[in-house]
C-alpha cells in the first residue's frame, strides 16, 4: 500500500488479489486492476508510475495518468518479495527470490552499469536518499554500496550481522543502518566504509529499521517481539515497546517522525506516540491485517491500512477525529434512555466548531 507525493491518491493490494487505485479526495474507488497473487506497490517519486511485483515472479509498471500498463517483466518460478524505484524515477529495482533485478524505466532495458549487481543475491536493498548509492544487504553476510552513476561497488561493509534482513539509509545519506540475524543494529559510516557503533537490546534477529524523517532517531523492530527506539547520535535506547508475540515485521514513521506504526507477526497494527512511547490506537482483536499493508499519506493527515474487510483510512488530525466521533455519536447521547441527563450535551460544543 502507498500514498502518491501530493497524498490524494492510495493504491492498494489485497486478498482478493486485486490492485485499486483511490480518489482519496471522493473516497472513490477509481480503478481496480486485476492480480493474480498479493502483490508489492509502490509509486514512482514524481507519483505518474505505479509499480507492483507478484508472488508469481511478475512485476508490472503503471502509467497512472493513462491508466495503461507500460511494461511488464516475468521471472517464472520466482516471487518479488521487495521494489523500489530510485530516488530520481528512472531506476526500478526489485527482488525476486534473493535475486536482485533493475530495469531502466523510460528505455524498458537492463543497467549495464549494474550488470555486476544482477550476480549477486541480497535479502533487502535501499537507494540512498541522495541517489548516489544503491546498498544491498547480500546473502554472504556482507552489505555491498554500489555507485548510481558508474556502476561500480564502493565499499564492502563486513562485520557481524548477516545475514542482513532490513537496511536503511539517514535522511542525509551519510549513515546506513542494518538489521540482521545476530540481534543487534549496526550503524555504519557510509563514507569510511566502517562501522559507527552496535545497538544491543533485541534478544533475536532484528527484522525492519527505520530511520526517522529527521535522521535523530531509529526505530527497529525485532523477532523478539519488541519494537525500540534509538538515539542515533549517541546510540543511547530512548524507548521500548513491548508489542507482539510473534515478531515485528514492519515499523513506519509518520511524516511529521511523531507517531510510528508498526505490524507483527500476529498481523496486529499499532501506532505508537514516539515522544513518550504509549499506544495511540491498536485495533480490536477481530481486525486482521496483511503485512506491508499500512501507509501513511506525505503530509501526515491521513493513515491507511488494509486488511480482510478492505481499506480503512483514518483522519490523524485530532479534531476531525473528534468532530467524526461526536457526528456519530451525537444521536446516541440524545436518545439513549440509559445515557445520563448531564452527558447528553457532551459533544455539542466539539460539533459547534463546524458553524
């Protein structure tokens, strides 16, 4: 699931094997693509492609301007279990069982640049948010920075870790941040090509990081079920939450770095407050929710999530919260024989805010 860079559009991938796109502004369902397996979405930067890869090895690239498809490219007997397109759009790259592959997008041919690339094979991969690296964390054990503009490798960032599950870049490009099988974070100096300092606390592998919009912070979340908050200057841990029984395979900072969204194991979604570590909202126990199926719009207004019972997007400024919940409750308090005479009013004040 992913939002386009203005926030007014979300496309999503759901158990019905169907690919939709959404008027967010109508809350209209104004285009379904059919699936054949749960797919991987995302945008491209400028938002005029979408890109989505398959259990069955496909990958297909959107015009969503002309709701057309442009390409697409079949790898049998594999399945993209990650896509992403470069920071400048005209890179998509992808994994398809630990293999990694990238296409020029405008051309529909392969990066000779990156021919090297394509022989090796990688568990997680990240554009640096400057578009001068591509990092891939590789099966041997070794996370691998490559040059966008030559092609060729840069540095060899060796260490223990590996095999490396999820990577992500700082804000600034300058720091990498690596979570892998031996339970602790790994910051590295991008630059030097070596290792900043170890974050220890998990007690299991680390499965997702997340660097913070700022870069002050990064969030992990680990097989242990936990989900922590790190210091990034210091390497101190600020907060932890203890979260899920069955791991955390996703953490998600808003826009604004004030809330984090996470999913477990359990497909369970929580947001979190970031400032002071307490839950914002956890859905009732019969929500069930799909991995990789939370988002959060650019400007940090809207947040969607996706699960058996479709899409759900939720307002995350706290006044049209209130003005929602009282619209719907306000007949209820007036009504209800069993509410109390003095609570009957409550919300007519809140509601007052719309005249």
């Amino acid at each position: 699931m992913a939002f386009d860079r203005e926030g007014k559009t979300l496309i999503s991938g759901g158990a019905d094997r169907g690919i939709r796109i959404w008027n967010l502004e109508e809350r209209d369902n104004v285009l379904k693509l059919e699936e054949d397996s749960d797919p991987v979405i995302i945008f491209s930067p400028d938002s005029k492609l979408m890109a989505w890869g398959s259990e069955d090895g496909t990958v297909r690239l959107w015009n969503l301007e002309k709701k057309d498809e442009i390409r697409r490219w079949k790898d049998p007997f594999s399945s993209v279990s990650g896509i992403c397109f470069s920071p400048d759009g005209k890179i998509l790259a992808w994994i398809a069982d630990d293999t990694i592959k990238m296409r020029n997008v405008k051309s529909d041919s392969d990066i000779k640049l990156f021919k090297e690339v394509s022989k090796n094979s990688a568990h997680s991969m990240a554009f640096s948010p400057d578009n001068k690296m591509l990092a891939l964390g590789e099966n041997d054990n070794k996370i691998r920075l490559w040059n966008t503009r030559t092609g060729k490798e840069i540095k060899v960032l060796e260490g223990n870790g590996g095999p490396f599950f999820s990577i992500d870049f700082s804000p600034d490009s300058r720091i990498l941040a690596s979570g892998g099988d031996d339970s602790a974070i790994r910051l590295w100096n991008v630059t030097r090509g070596s290792e900043i300092r170890a974050l220890e606390g998990h007690k299991e592998s680390v499965l997702s990081v997340k660097f913070s919009p700022d870069g002050r912070c990064l969030a992990s979340g680990g097989d242990d079920g936990t989900i922590r908050l790190w210091n990034v200057a210091s390497g101190n841990e600020i907060f932890v939450f203890k979260a899920y029984s069955y791991g955390v395979h996703s953490v998600r900072f808003s826009p604004d770095g004030k809330i984090l969204a996470s999913i477990g194991g359990d497909n369970k979604l929580t947001l979190w407050n970031v400032e002071d570590g307490s839950k914002i909202w956890v859905p009732s126990k019969k929500t069930s929710l799909s991995a990789h199926s939370i988002a959060f719009s650019p400007d940090g207004k809207t947040f969607a999530f996706g699960n058996s019972e479709g899409i759900r997007l939720w307002d995350m400024d706290m006044d049209n919260l209130l003005l929602d919940a009282c619209e719907w409750l306000k007949g209820y308090l007036k009504n209800n024989p069993n509410v109390r005479e003095e609570d009957c009013y409550l919300c007519d004040d809140i509601l007052g805010l719309q005249e």
